[in-house]
C-alpha cells in the first residue's frame, strides 16, 4: 500500500514538473469551475500569479474573448468532446490583448467521473506579429496603417530621425502630427533628452515669446524672477512648433533667428544664448498658399521646410479604419479593465460610412465612448452616437466580423472611391491611392474588382 502511494506521489510530482517546464499555459478546474492548479506557463501569458488565481472561478482569472458566449472548456464538459487549437483571445492584467489558441480535455478519477476540466493555451502574439508585417502594415505610435503614404513616412523614419534636419509635418487637425514628431523624437539620437511641445496657435505673440525664450527678472510687471522657456527646458532635445502657420510676421522673424543661427534672447535680456535643439514643427494650414498672401515668411518657410512630411487625412485611407479599431479596443481594454472583443459588423459600416473631420482623434472618441456605454460583449450600433447612426451604411457592407474580411471590404471601397473621383482613371487612382498602375491591378484582381468601363484617361472638351 505504501509503496502505491508512493508510486502515486512520484507520478503526481512528475506529471507537475512537465506542466512546469512546457512553454503552453495549462489551468485545471473543479465541478465548481474553480481552479486547481496554474502553471507557470499561466501566470507568464496572463500575468496573473498562481496564487491569485488558485480558487477562484475561471472566468474571474481567464479572462477570453469565448469566456461568456462559447466558452471551449464548458462546451468539452458537456459533450465530452475535446476542443485543439481553436482561436481567441485573452485580456491579461496589464490590459492587452493576446491572441492564443485553446485546446480543452475532461479530468475524471479513478471511477471515471467528470470532476473536472483542462485547459491549455498558446500564446500567439509572435506569429500575429508576423501576419502583420506580411500584410504590409506599418505603426508610428497611434498612426496604424497599410496605406502607402504612411508606410513611406515608417520607410523614411530611419533615415531623418538620426539626421539634424528640420522636419515640417502637414496634415489636418487630429491626423497625429505629435505622435510624428514624437516618433521622430524617439529614433533619434537626442532620444535621452526632453521633447517639448509647444502650441503655438494657443497663445498670443508676447505670451507665446516669454513661453519660447523665456524672460529675465523685471522684463515686465510680475516678472520677479528668471524664467527658462521652452528653448531652454528642451535644451540638448526636441522642441515641437505646432500649428506654425499661425504665428505672427514679428514672431516669424524670432523663429528665423533660431533656424539660421542657432541664438535668441529672452524677453528683456541682453544675453545672447545658444539654442541646442532640433526643431520639428506642423501646420495644418497650406504654408505656400500663405507666401502669396503676405502672411507668412518665404525665408523662414524653406528653413523649416528640410524634411517635409504629409499625414493624409482619415477619409483619404479608409483602408485603415479596421486597423485603428481593433487598436482602440485593445488600448481601452487596457485602460478599463474590459474584455470587449470586437465591434459588431454593422458597426464597422457606421464607422466606415463617416468622413471624420476630425481625423483619428475623432475615431478614438468614438471608440472611447463606445466603450463607457457597452458593458461586456462587442460594440453594438446602441453605443454609437445619434448623428452617426442616421447615417446610410451603403458605402460599405462588411463581409464578416474578422479584421481580415473587413479589411477586404475597405480595400475595396476605397479602390472604388479613388476611381470614381478620378473618373475611371486607372493610372490616376493608382497616384491617388500610392500604388503603381500594375499594383493597383493585382490588387482589384485579388479583391475581385471588375475593372471600370470607362478608363478615364480621355474625357469630353469643357464647353
């Protein structure tokens, strides 16, 4: 009798020193649903400790896309049939979302009675990675895309962020111009030093002055002490001029000094100090337009224009509306502790019908929102705003709820789109689209697209 149960021990310890050294999460639970063991594997992917997890239910530990809809253990339970590999993903307790595979099994004793169940999981992260990369998408901070603009922005980061030049970011209000100029920030080799930001459309010429250069003891009435500006705060780093365009002509000629010399003076000083700083600055505003104007200095235009950056607008690339989704919801799952998988088909044509002028930061809103008014399970058309709502879905029909189908479909209605507004052009719909003409081909080929029957290229006089 001692010599089973001795026999039974060793079998117990070596069957747990297997679950301990294998690289899959495996959990086991009770008839109550509450778990009995955790290897280490499991705490890793999940980031739970085994004993925060040991006794409690599974679905306060494991927290999975299937948990409340399909759950795979409860489903093996039932039908005595065991699940390998099937897809899902799990929320962690830093908020982010992993993908896995989950495969179940029965526990029985000795009997052959059910008492329990066990799961195991692989984490998944590196081979979605890799699909990733093989879908052509790039990621600067928030910016997410498969569009060519941007991955031409993600091609040439390597090379300008190292370098000292200049950099003018363009683009709309809510494109991510900072989230740029931090990328740039970021792989450059001032990375250790500070990157200040600095709105310059925020604040009138003599506040915006002061804030730039800062200002000496009794340079005005109040000004009872030195005060570095941002020049000086960023000092070795990045200063970042946003909305450029709306500076005044006597602040242009201040700025000009800086870009030219590398000098300025701080309000009511005489001491001429060196600026050791790059300067990245964004406008929203057309900067050449401005020139003809009067209103903007040519001079102080091509020093800042070095390096010059577009961000295309949202409704240019709507390809890339999925992709900034399925961002969002994993980034609010991070922050409010949910476990919201995806948002509902129909959703997806709301959110692809709209023309956002407010860009991604309009985007983002409307996920955060969403994700105030859901509880659990996916978005629903509930949690979306009114004015979104009214609006008419037939510019996109989504073909499935996996990103992959609804990539498919925005693909193909922005290639739609861009042939419609280009009159059946091909070859300008490919420039529009920043493809080459036998790239937009194999796309629509691939797609399915038939292609225009008109292709464009000659139109009738204008009378």
């Amino acid at each position: 009798m001692n010599t089973t149960l001795t026999n039974k021990t060793r079998l117990q310890t070596g069957a747990e020193s297997i679950l301990e050294s294998i690289s899959d999460g495996v959990f086991t639970v009770d008839a109550e649903w509450r778990i009995t063991s955790f290897n280490r594997a499991a705490e890793t992917i999940t980031g739970i400790r085994r004993r925060d997890a040991i006794g409690k239910t599974c679905s306060d530990v494991f927290r999975a896309s299937m948990c409340e809809a399909d759950c795979a253990l409860r489903h093996t339970v039932k039908t005595g049939k065991p699940i390998i590999n099937k897809s899902a993903f799990i929320v962690n307790a830093d908020g982010r979302r992993i993908p896995i595979s989950v495969s179940t099994a029965i526990l029985r004793d000795e009997r052959g009675q059910i008492v329990g169940g066990a799961e195991t999981f692989r984490d998944l992260s590196l081979v979605e990675e890799l699909r990733k990369e093989l879908e052509g998408r790039c990621q600067i901070g928030d910016l997410i895309s498969r569009s060519a603009a941007l991955r031409r922005i993600c091609e040439l980061l390597p090379q300008i962020a190292p370098s000292e030049a200049t950099v003018l970011i363009h683009g709309d209000t809510g494109t991510g111009k900072e989230l740029l100029a931090r990328a740039i920030h970021t792989l450059s080799l001032r990375k250790n030093k500070p990157f200040v930001p600095v709105n310059c459309g925020a604040l009138p010429d003599t506040l915006l002055e002061s804030e730039l250069f800062g200002y000496v003891k009794g340079a005005f009435t109040g000004a009872s002490h030195d005060k570095p500006g941002r020049f000086a705060m960023a000092e070795g780093g990045t200063v970042f001029l946003d909305e450029i365009g709306d500076i005044s002509p006597a602040m242009q000629v201040r700025l000009l000094r800086v870009l030219q010399e590398r000098t300025y003076e701080p309000l009511g000083g005489t001491q001429t100090r060196h600026a050791d700083v790059r300067i990245i600055a964004a406008t929203h505003r057309d900067l050449a337009a401005l020139i003809r104007k009067g209103a903007f200095r040519e001079d102080l235009f091509y020093r800042l224009n070095v390096v010059k950056l577009d961000l295309p607008p949202l409704r240019k690339r709507k390809e890339d509306i999925p992709l900034l989704v399925e961002h969002f919801v994993t980034r609010f799952n991070r922050r409010q502790g949910k476990a919201v998988p995806r948002v509902a088909p129909d959703v997806m044509a709301l959110l692809m019908a709209h023309d956002y002028p407010g860009n991604v930061r309009e985007l983002e809103n409307l996920i955060e929102r969403a994700f105030v008014l859901c509880g659990t399970g996916q978005i629903e058309r509930a949690h979306l705003p009114t004015e979104l709502t009214g609006q008419s879905t037939v510019a996109f029909t989504p073909t499935g709820e996996t990103i992959a189908a609804q990539t498919h479909a925005a693909e193909t209605q922005a290639i739609r789109a861009a042939l419609e507004r280009c009159g059946g052009n091909r070859l300008a719909a490919a420039r529009e689209l920043g493809l080459h003409k036998s790239t937009l081909f194999r796309k629509m080929k691939a797609l399915g697209m038939d292609l225009p029957s008109q292709d464009g290229r000659s139109r009738p006089a204008v009378k």
